[in-house]
C-alpha cells in the first residue's frame, strides 16, 4: 500500500530541504514539489493569499505518525497543511520500490 502525503511549504527551497531530509531518513521514498500553488485560506481573522510549493510524498502507511512528527519539526509553519491518503491503486513494481526505500517501522 502506497500512501500519498500532501503538504504545502513556502518556497521551493524550504520544500526541497524537507524532502532530502525525509528521504535521507527513509521516512519518504519520494517528495514531488509542485511549484506555481496559489492558496487563499483564513488565518487568525484574516483571508490570507500566499503562493506556495505543493510537495507530494510517497511513503508506507505504518510509518505514517513518525513522518508527521518529523515533518512538523521541520516545517516553518506553525499549522502545516499535512493531509494523507491512501492510494486506492499502484503498479506493483512502484508499491514495491516505495516499500523498499521506506524503513520498516
């Protein structure tokens, strides 16, 4: 099973940063970064319009609550977007890279 995690971060640099470290410590075997994300959102009384990064992650579910952990010491935002969903279907070669690079929980 492949689970998607999504999650927007300032800048292209800031997500990159984050994505070699979550790779580096095999929590994620990848972190795609969309650049051009423009998110218009409430914050603290305010309707806020702030261009973004949007970083797909490929990871196993079971170690789902350490890359979160890890990812909000990591991310510069006080309230990160980070939202996870289960990829109904995956070629079986990709599934099997994904669970590889992935350490076991």
């Amino acid at each position: 099973m492949v689970l998607l995690v999504l999650c927007t971060f300032p800048d292209a640099d800031t997500a990159a940063e984050a994505v070699r470290a979550l790779v580096g410590e095999q929590l994620v075997a990848c972190g795609s970064l969309v650049p051009g994300v423009r998110s218009i959102y409430a914050w603290e009384g305010r309707v806020e319009d702030t261009a973004e990064v949007l970083v797909i992650f490929k990871t196993r579910p079971a170690v789902y609550a350490r890359l979160e952990k890890r990812l909000l010491k990591l991310h510069p935002y006080d309230t990160p977007e980070i939202l996870a969903f289960e990829a109904g279907a995956a070629a079986k070669a990709y599934a099997a890279w994904v669970a590889a690079a992935v350490a076991a929980p």
